[in-house]
C-alpha cells in the first residue's frame, strides 16, 4: 500500500476535490492475483458499511 500515491484531483460531477491515487508498476503487477493483507479493519460509517484497513489500530 506504501507504493500508492494520492493526489488531490477535481472531479467536476461532484463540484470537489477527492484523493485519487495512482499505482506504481509494482503494484500494477498485482492485478488480477489474489494476495494476502495484514492491518486493522475499521469502521468508518457502520450504517453505510464505509470502512478502511489501516496500518495501526485506532
């Protein structure tokens, strides 16, 4: 995951500015293959089932 970058990019369907992140070839080489994560799962917005791995427990 450290080989993704984010950028701040307008989208101008929704009038704002999101991160929008760009792979490296690395990770590019990942596609398609099932691979294995460790980190912590966390809810964000439980009701609308929004989460996020993390690095680090919060």
């Amino acid at each position: 995951m450290s080989k993704i970058k984010f950028t701040d990019t307008y989208f101008s369907e929704y009038g704002t500015y999101f991160m929008y992140p760009t792979c490296s070839a690395s990770v590019k080489t990942l596609e398609g293959k099932q691979i294995t994560i460790k980190g912590y799962f966390l809810e964000v917005v439980s009701k609308e089932n929004i989460y996020m791995l993390s690095k680090g427990p919060m």
